[in-house]
C-alpha cells in the first residue's frame, strides 16, 4: 500500500511556493510560462490522489483526519484542475498583445500570478479539508485573493465589479461562518466534543443525535452564505459584474471552478442535515427551491442581455441552478448533477476563452456588433459556437444528457412543477441564447478583424475539452461513471 | 398627608427648579448669575402688568392659559402623592397622566393657532411633531415599569419596585429612566431640542407659541411651564428613589435632593451640549423610543 | 459576573443605535471602535473557569485591532480619499432607527423560537449577538459611503463574534485566530479597495459606481 495521502499536504504546499515564485519573477512574459507550467504541474500531480480514490473508493485521509479527500472532493478537485489548466494555458497567449505593449507591467503581473496560484491553493484546502472550520477559512481565502483578479486592468467598470464582489461575499462567508458555528453547537446532545465537533466526519458519524433546531438553521445560513459566494439567486447579483469585468482566463476559473468551490460547502453539509433531520428532504427541498429560482433568474436575464460575457455570466447561474436542483433531487439527479459540474466546466470554460480573444479582437462585448467570428477567426468563432451550444443543452453535447437525466429524476420523483418549471427555464434560455448567437457565428462583416495566430497549444485547448465535451455525451466511459455515482453516493449520505 | 406634603411643595417650589438649572449653567459658563428666585420675582411682576389683547382672536385664545394650568396641577396631583401613598390613583392612570398632559398641549396649541400669527402656527406644528414622538417612549416607559412592578398604577408602580427589582431588572429601570430624560428635555423646551433664551421665532418650539401671550396670562404659562417641568422631573426622582426603599418620610426628604440633582443635571446637558438642528431633533426622540422598546424586551427577558 | 456581562450586551446594543442614528461619519468610526472594544471584554467577562493566558490574548488582540486598528485605517481611509464626513444613507435616520427596534424584537422572538444552548450565563447574549448582526446587514446594505459599508461589516462581524463566545463551548483557537485574521485582511483589502476606488474617481461612493446593471 502506497501512502498516497502524503500527497494531499504537498498539493497545498506546491501552490503556495509558486505563488512566492511568481512574485519574484523577471518578466510578464517569464510569470505567465510559470503560470502555465505551474499549474499543470499541480494538476498532474493532483491527478495521483484523484485517480486511486476515483478508482479504489476509499478515501484517503491525513493528520488525525483533518485531511480528508473522498470520492466527491475528488471529482470537484479533478473539475478544479481542468479548469484552472486550461486557464494557465490559455493566459500567455491572452496576454501576448499587452505584454508587446506594455499595458501588462511586470508588477500587475507579478500580482496576478501570486494570486492565481493563491487561489489554487486556497480552492484546494477547500476540497482537502475535512474540518468545516478549515474549510470556511478556504472559501474566505479564495475570496480575498480572486478579488484583485478582476482588476488586474483598473477601470471604473473593474473597480466597481471588484467592490461589489467583494462586499456580498464577504457578508456572505460572514454568514457562512455562523452556519459553521451553529453547526458546531449543534453537537451539544451528543459525544462529540472539541475540534471533533467541526469534523465532516465525526458529524457525520453522530449524525443522529444532532440538535435539530440548530442544524436546521445552520443550514440556512450555509446556504445563504455559501450561496451568495456560489451565486444563487437572489444572492448573484456580484455575478455578471464580476465574470464580465474580469480577463477571460480569470472569468473562466471564477465561473468554470470558484462557483462549484461554494456549492460544494453546501453540498459538503447536506448528507449531515438529511441523517439529523431523519431524511424526510428538509435539505433537499430547499436546495430545489433555490436552484429552481436561481435557474429562472438567469432565464430572464439571458433574455434581455446583449452583452456576450454577462450573458454567459448569467448561463453560470443556470447552471449552478441545475447542480443544487440535481443535488436537490437526490438519486439519479444527484449522478446527473456531478456529471453536470463537469460538462458544464469544461464547456463555460472553453466559452469565456473563446470569447475573450473575439472580444479583444473586436474591441467590444455587445453581440450585436460581434458577427462573423467563425469567418473572421475558425478557431476562436468555432470554440464559442460549440461552447455556447453546448452550454444551452443541445443535442450531442453532455449537457443535453445531464439536463435530461435531471428531468426525469424530477418526474420519477413526481416533482411536476419542479420538472415544469425547469422544462420552462431550459427554453427560455435556449431561445435567448440563440437569438444572438446565428448572427453573431455566420453574418458577415467587413473588414473581418485581425487575429493574432493561434499556436498548436491552443487548438489544443479548445478542441479537447469540446470534444471530450461531445464524447461525453455520446458514450461515457465506465470509470466516470463510478465517479459520479461514488460521488453522488457521498451526497446520498453512504460513508 | 405626606403625599398632600409633596403635592404642595410642589406647587410651591416649581419655579425654583428652573432657578437651579439657570444658575448651574452660569455656574459652567462663570458667571454668576440670576438669583435662585429670580422666577418669582418675574411671575409676581407678570402678575401686576395688564393685559393686551390682540383683536384677531377669540374667546379660545382668553381661557387656554387657564385651561392649560388646571389641567397641569391635576396632572402634578396625580403624580406628586404616587411614591409615598401606593392606594392613590388607579388602574392605568399613566394613561390618564399622558392624556392631561395631552390636553394641556392642546390648549396650548389652539390658542397659538387662534392667533393666526404664522410663527405660532409652525411652533404648534413642531410642538405636535415632537409630542407625537416623545409620547410612545413615554408610554412603552410606563409599559416597562408596569411589568417589573406588576401594578397598574403610578402608585402601585412605585410602590412595587423594590430593591429585589432593581438588582433583576436595574438595566431596564435605568434604560427607562435615561428615556424619561430626553422626553423631559424635549417636552420642557430644553437644549438639545430648543434653546429658552433664544429669541429668533423660527427657531423656537415652545416660546414662539405664546408670543401673543402678555401680562397675568403669560404669568400663568409661565408658572404651568415650570410645573411641567417639575411633573416630569419627579417621574424620574421617583424611579430612583424606589432604589433607595425606606418610609415615606425618607422619602420625603431624599426627594428635594433629587430634584435638585435633575435641576443641575439639566443645566448640565444645556451648557455641554449645543442645540440640534431642528431637522435632527427627531431622531433623538426617535432614538428614546428605541431605548424604551430596548427596556421592555430586556424586562421580559430579565424577568420570566 | 452575570451583572457585568449584561451591561456590556446593552451597551451594545446602545453603540448599535447610535451607529444607526448617526450622521457623522467619524462619530461611526469612533462608536464602532468603542463596540470593538466592548465586544473584545467579552471573553474576559465571560471567564468563570479561570483567567487563562488564552482567553486573555484573545480578548487583548480583538481590543487592539476592533479598537484601535481598524478605526485607525478607517480614519485614513477618509482623510487620503478626501470624501465627504456625512454618513449619506439611503434610509433615512429615524427609519433606521425603526429598524434597529425591529431587528432587536425580531433577535428576541428568534431566540425564544431557537432556544440555543447557552455556555454563557445571560439570558440576552444570543438575542443581542443575533440583533447585532441583522443591524450590520442593514448599514450594509443602506449606507452609501463604502466606509460606512464596511462599518457595518465590522458591526456584523462583532455580531457573529459575539454569538461564537455564546454558544460554542470550545471551538479552537485556531478557529477563532482565522477569524480574526480574516477579518483583519477583510478590511485591509477594504481600506485598499477604497483607496484605489478613490483613485479612479476621486469619491468612494459606491451608488455612483452604479453603471453595471442588467
């Protein structure tokens, strides 16, 4: 038996000496390589862990439990590496141009790379934590240090999105905080005591004697909390401004993973309310509730929104909508949620890479003046077509699969109106995404802008994750399955 | 006969209140300042003026100083007894209380507006604005007394606090008495809400009421003014000498000192505290209501 | 002890309604240091196993940063920005008042509907914790300057302190370490955030920065 666990301090560890690397190095162009090369070097890394639990099952656990990684944190920290890769690889090239001129000085990028693997630090402390304290304590990380990532540029708009984000979440991990402590007091009937009482595990374990009353309102302030964090409505309003004021690498990251980090807190406690409460759906219900509206908010606004990267900030909140829907329903639609935060990672990601080089190459986010990219550019234009198309659940794509296992888990359950009112969201954003969208891919336009040469990499990372998009949907193969049911199998509350 | 005592001597001795406040802020700003009877003396000089009338008003604007001071006495006689005999009054005679002192303000307030003066309309206007704030904090004040003491009336108030209430619920007694304190300051004209010795009328709230007001008739509001004073002043005394226990004679004499204190206590917010803007003013009061519902949630709490 | 303990909740509460009917900006700042202050007594007031070295630092770092510290870089958070010194709220002061009432009647039924286990001896130390954090929530959401956004931030957060003490018997210190920490890095970046705010427009109002909607 290998100790694969002493893998999982490193993971931690790793970020933080190449966040310090990063704030000493020479050039723009030198932090932006060691960004790349970083955090693929993580992720491999990661990929050790990941595999033997993805595959054996058995967690792996460190330091008297305080470092826990199990099926479910496994499969959110493989969605974490993808995305965060993609973005690293993807930042060179983004920044090519402002690097030739000199908008990117050496000490903003000095700034953005510190933080970047800050925060990859700071999301996997999350998932490794097995101590919900140690975990509050990541997301309220996270949150301090992706803020200045969204004005790596400073201008009113950025300023603007980077307050408000930082005023809501704050207020919000200020809430999720008290969830904790509740949480924690709420082990006051039973036997466990100390540190125990903030262990995943030992609250778990002892999940039957817990103080109802206590835990049920912790819940509620877990899921405002970690909710406003996870941009649920009515708690999203720091959402589009943030993803659309941000650099695409950074909105990819912040919709493709730090969105999943905070729903991942809440999903974190469900199995523990569902066992104190006696499993009669008290947890589930307001999980379905929440995602219902948050995924007929973001209905409304796909629809009015003319701007491309509010308009794929709002699909977020769809999507996050759909996961806590899935989780919600529990069973087959807590497969289908896990299944989702994948399909929905790789194709938001590949969607706001796309976008950002056509917007840069354009000098615009209004879709309306944003037409034949696919003319202008096969690589970039081709990439936000299928993201886009993927995203809004069409037919080959993963995300059609997912969407429909939800739904019929929402009919088996004899949820109608949930199934209903989610059948109706899925149209409204299908019909208002689309609208923009024909035009935006095939309507010619004169003079075609100029893009820069995509390199081999980057066909690379535009065309592997849409087609493992695809593939997804069209057969899965069967260690992805366990995952997703070992995962779900977590949230069903199984040890 | 000990309530018949205070009742009396506080008939008597109400203008010498205002006569303690006066030269405690002489006493701040250096000065010597106005004899202690100095409020006699100009009441005794009113009293020998005649009277001049004006010929825009009514038969209204003649009987409100009189109303107005008969109606303020009855209230001092329902007030003054209370802390040495518990049988007096009944069964919810703080509304009664409110009510009087309602009253007294609506005769006030009709004969300003009697006048047709428009400064005396805006200080009737300013003096129902503040009376419309200063009365819930009053009321929810009383609220809080009946539930500590258990009794409905000021007597039975009084009477059922004891030092075993002060050590359970001496927070909320003191809330309350801080909230009594900035409805007397309002009710009584006083700084922060409005300056006595001002003289510009759009400033004023109380003098600008009775500007008409001259010769013997001013004499009475004066007099009804400082027995006002006197009436809320002896609410808060009260309160606080229930803390103290003991028979009604140690009452009797603890209560001059009492006055005495709040007399120098006004006078002391006077001299340190400039005078709020007027549109300001609303939210003190406003805040001594918040300090009233903030003492009746902690009586409930302190005793279940 | 109990006596001690209860006078420090209701002059919280009081420090909550000053904060609420306040129109100076540097008369908040002043009043939220002094609630930092009361605040950081608490654990000390509330030591009846014993004064150990562990409750004593606790109590002494919350005196220092709440009290001293923050109000500190607040001030100067003013003063580099050149802002305006009036609180300029959405809801006016009486009305805010009214809500601070409502907030406390609402903390008080909660606790009643709650019953909480208590670890402290006070029969309002979870009622007043719980008020304390729903007036935080207000000045954030209904003052305009982000100074004041951030004071209520720090009300909140006193809140949530406060209510920690009451009903956690033991959670580590480490726990109760990162809170501070984070709090302290909170409204660091806050202070730069405002700065740099400041810089790009030269005010901090943040209902001006109200271009991005839809």
């Amino acid at each position: 038996m290998i100790p694969f666990a002493l893998l999982l301090p490193l993971l931690v560890g790793l970020p933080v000496l190449l966040s310090l690397a990063s704030l000493a190095g020479r050039s723009p162009a030198a932090i932006l390589r060691l960004c790349a090369v970083g955090t693929v070097a993580v992720s491999l890394l990661a990929a050790v862990p990941v595999a033997v639990v993805l595959a054996g099952g058995e967690p792996l656990v460190m330091l008297g439990d305080w470092i826990r990684l199990d099926a479910l944190s496994a499969l959110h920290m493989m969605v974490l590496c993808i995305v965060y890769s993609l973005g690293a690889l993807h930042s060179p090239g983004y920044f090519a141009d402002e690097v030739r001129k000199n908008t990117l000085d050496t000490a903003a990028a000095r700034r953005y790379g510190g933080l970047w693997f800050g925060s990859l630090s700071a999301m996997l402390v999350v998932l490794l934590s097995n101590n919900m304290g140690v975990m509050w304590v990541g997301i309220e990380a996270t949150t301090l240090l992706t803020a200045f990532l969204i004005c790596v540029h400073v201008t009113p708009g950025s300023l603007e999105a980077m307050w408000k984000y930082l005023l809501m979440c704050s207020v919000g991990v200020a809430m999720a905080f008290t969830g904790t402590l509740l949480l924690s007091a709420s082990t006051g009937p039973t036997a466990v005591h100390g540190n125990e009482s903030l262990l995943w595990t030992s609250l778990m374990a002892s999940a039957g004697g817990l103080n109802v009353t206590l835990v049920k309102a912790g819940f509620i302030f877990m899921v405002i909390g970690y909710g406003t964090k996870a941009g649920l409505a009515p708690m999203h309003n720091w959402l589009p401004d943030a993803h659309s004021q941000a650099p695409a690498p950074v909105s990819a990251i912040f919709s493709g993973f730090l969105l999943n980090a905070s729903l991942y807190c809440i999903l974190r406690t469900l199995p523990i309310v569902e066992a104190a409460t006696g499993g009669q759906g008290w947890g589930r219900e307001i999980l379905i509730a929440a995602g219902l509206l948050s995924i007929l908010t973001a209905a409304a606004f796909i629809v009015v929104q003319r701007d491309l990267k509010r308009l794929l900030a709002y699909s977020s909140l769809e999507h996050m909508g759909i996961i806590a829907l899935g989780a919600g329903l529990g069973g087959a639609g807590a497969f289908a949620a896990m299944f989702h935060m994948l399909s929905h990672s790789l194709g938001k990601s590949t969607a706001f890479l796309s976008a950002g080089r056509i917007i840069k190459a354009y000098g615009t986010n209004d879709m309306r003046r944003l037409t034949g990219t696919l003319a202008a550019s096969p690589l970039w234009g081709a990439g936000l077509l299928s993201g886009i198309l993927g995203l809004v659940g069409t037919a080959p794509f993963a995300i059609f699969f997912s969407e429909f296992m939800i739904l019929r888990a929402a009919v088996d359950s004899g949820e109608w109106v949930t199934a209903v009112l989610f059948l109706l969201g899925m149209c409204i954003v299908f019909a208002g995404a689309l609208r923009f969208l024909l035009p935006m891919v095939w309507k010619p336009r004169d003079p075609k802008p100029v893009f820069p040469k995509a390199t081999v990499l980057e066909h690379f990372i535009v065309i592997l994750p849409l087609s493992a998009l695809l593939l997804l949907g069209v057969l899965m193969p069967g260690f992805l399955t366990k995952a997703f049911a070992s995962a779900a199998a977590v949230l069903g509350g199984a040890q | 006969m000990p309530g018949l005592i205070l009742f009396l001597s506080g008939l008597l001795l109400a203008p010498l209140l205002l006569g303690v406040t006066v030269r405690t802020k002489a006493a701040f700003a250096g000065r010597r300042g106005a004899p202690l009877f100095q409020q006699y003396h100009d009441l005794v000089k009113l009293l020998r003026r005649g009277q001049v009338m004006s010929g825009t008003t009514t038969f209204l604007f003649r009987v409100a100083p009189s109303l107005a001071l008969v109606v303020t006495v009855s209230a001092a006689a329902l007030v003054a007894p209370s802390i040495v005999s518990p049988g007096w009054g009944f069964p919810g005679d703080f509304v009664f209380l409110l009510c009087l002192l309602g009253l007294a303000r609506f005769f006030t307030v009709s004969s300003a507006l009697d006048t047709g003066s428009s400064f005396e309309g805006m200080g009737a206007s300013r003096e129902v604005l503040y009376s419309a704030l200063s009365e819930p904090a009053l009321l929810i004040g009383f609220g809080v007394l009946v539930r500590v003491s258990g009794e409905m009336s000021l007597g039975g108030m009084y009477g059922g606090l004891g030092s075993g209430e002060w050590l359970s619920a001496g927070t909320a007694l003191c809330l309350v008495a801080v909230s009594f304190f900035i409805v007397l300051l309002a009710e009584n004209s006083r700084i922060p809400f409005d300056d006595p010795n001002t003289h510009l009328e759009l400033t004023m709230v109380h003098e600008v009421m009775v500007l008409d007001n001259s010769g013997p008739d001013f004499a009475l509001i004066t007099y009804g003014a400082a027995l006002k004073l006197w009436v809320f002043a002896s609410l808060i005394v009260n309160l606080f000498l229930t803390a103290l226990g003991g028979s009604s004679f140690q009452y009797i004499a603890w209560f001059p000192a009492g006055m005495l204190l709040v007399g120098v206590l006004v006078g002391t917010v006077e001299s340190v505290m400039a005078r709020l803007s007027l549109l300001k003013t609303p939210h003190l009061l406003a805040g001594a209501g918040a300090i009233s519902v903030l003492a009746f949630i902690l009586s409930t709490r302190f005793l279940q | 002890m109990t006596a001690y303990l209860d006078i420090i909740l209701v002059a919280l509460i009081l420090s909550d309604f000053i904060l609420l009917g306040s129109g100076r900006l540097g008369n908040c700042i002043r009043i939220a240091a002094w609630q930092g202050i009361m605040v950081g007594l608490l654990p000390i007031a509330t030591a009846d196993a014993g004064f150990s070295f562990r409750i004593a630092a606790l109590g002494i770092a919350v005196v220092v940063l709440k009290g001293f510290v923050f109000p500190r870089l607040l001030n100067r958070a003013i003063r580099e920005s050149a802002s305006s010194r009036e609180v300029k709220p959405f809801v006016g002061y009486t009305t805010s008042l009214l809500a601070g009432v409502l907030a406390l009647s609402a903390s008080f039924w909660l606790d009643g509907r709650l019953s909480f286990p208590l670890h402290l001896e006070s029969a309002i130390v979870v009622p007043v914790s719980l008020s304390m954090m729903f007036t935080g929530l207000f000045l954030v959401v209904a003052r305009r300057t982000a100074v004041n956004q951030v004071i209520g931030y720090l009300v909140l957060e006193n809140g949530i302190y406060a209510l920690s003490l009451a009903i956690v018997r033991d959670v580590p210190f480490l726990v109760e370490l990162g809170v501070l920490m984070d709090m302290f890095v909170a409204v660091f970046v806050m202070g730069i955030a405002i700065y740099r705010i400041n810089m790009e427009f030269d005010h901090m109002d943040s209902n001006r920065l109200a271009k991005l909607r839809g």
